[in-house]
C-alpha cells in the first residue's frame, strides 16, 4: 500500500449511489485476504453485499440511524465476522481489523470512498445474511465512489466539515517503557 492512501483515507460521509465494479470488488477483497494473521488462520469471513442485492437495504436497515444516511447511497457493503466458533482469542478480532483496514486502502488506491461502521443490530445483520449463531460481527465496511456534497442533508455537511483530528504523539506512542502521558 503507498503511504499516501494511509494519509488521504478517510472516513467519508458522501457517497454517490453508483454499484462499484466487480474489478474494484476482487481488488479490494484481495487486499482484505492478504493481511496477516495470527498463526496464518485468516479468521475473516467476508461478506459483500452490493447495491444491486436485494439484501442490500435490509442491510442498511439494520444500522443506526445516522448511519443508514451514509450507507443508503454508497455501492457496496462489507460485513466481516469472525468464523463460526463460540471461543474467541482477541486475535481473531485484531486479524479481521487488520483484514478491514486492507480492504479501506486498496479501496482509497481505486478512488472510492470508506467508511467502518459499529453501529448496527447484530442479531439483525445476521439474520439478513444468514450469518450463524456463534459467529460474530466485528464491523461493517460502507464503501462507495464519492458523491457530492451539495446533496448532503445538513446533518452530514456538519459531520463532513467536522475536523479530523488526532492526538498529541504522547498520548499514544512512548519508547522503552508506559508513557506517562497514556
Ligand atoms: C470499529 C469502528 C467503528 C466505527 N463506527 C462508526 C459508526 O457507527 N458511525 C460512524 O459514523 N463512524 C464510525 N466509525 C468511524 C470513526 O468515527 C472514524 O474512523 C474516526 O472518527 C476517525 O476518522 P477517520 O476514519 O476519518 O480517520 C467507526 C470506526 C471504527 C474503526
């Protein structure tokens, strides 16, 4: 990945209602397959649901409110799970964000927009794609070609103007030992 798509990825509010292609879907679910994991048990189970799905609204009715907004226009929707086991190692949730922030930079490299979302009805997005029981969801992937922002309600011109910030280096990062400022 080229550093710049770390830098120029972000989470967009604005997306345009087009499908994304099957090229850019097989490239951005390379991507994803390709993160490491632990002991190589590339945990991720992968779901793409495009717009043309007919599960594709149910999907966008299982989130929140605000989200349903962002994701009502975007083209495609990924939900990654955990397999279908009742024991959980950390891990396998770490192996499945590093999986999704693939998945986010190759669709940055392809100029479409990313947005990870944690706010939605598990038992809901289950039941619209028959995800088991013992498997969980770990964050849905709303991505899309960029959209304008004129056709923004203003709730999401505020989100989209809002400042994207991080903190001071010392809050997060130390060398050698605990930082005193974590
Ligand atoms: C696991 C996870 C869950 C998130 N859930 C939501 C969400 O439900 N709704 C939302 O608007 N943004 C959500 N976000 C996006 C974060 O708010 C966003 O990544 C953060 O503010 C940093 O902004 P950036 O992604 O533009 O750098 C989520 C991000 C992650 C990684």
């Amino acid at each position: 990945m080229s550093e710049s798509s770390i830098f120029s990825r972000k989470s967009s509010v604005n997306f345009s209602p087009e499908e994304i292609t099957s090229e850019n879907i097989d490239s951005i679910i390379k991507a994803s397959i390709w993160a490491p994991s632990s002991r190589n048990k590339q945990p991720w189970k992968i779901i793409a649901v495009r717009r043309n799905s007919k599960k594709f609204d149910q999907l966008v009715k299982s989130m929140s409110a605000g989200n349903q907004v962002m994701a009502n226009n975007s083209g495609l929707i990924l939900i990654f799970c955990t397999p279908d086991e009742s024991d959980f190692s950390p891990k396998t949730f770490l192996d499945i964000g590093f999986s999704g922030q693939n998945a986010m930079l190759r669709a940055t490299e392809l100029g479409l927009d990313t947005h990870p979302i944690g706010g939605w009805d598990e038992e809901k997005v289950k039941s619209v794609s028959n995800i088991p029981d013992n498997s969980r969801v770990a964050f849905l992937l709303i991505i899309g070609k960029p959209g304008k922002i004129s056709d923004l309600d203003n709730e999401l011109v505020d989100k989209h103007n809002k400042k994207r910030e991080r903190n001071s280096l010392d809050k997060n990062f130390s060398f050698d030992v605990w930082g005193k400022d974590f």
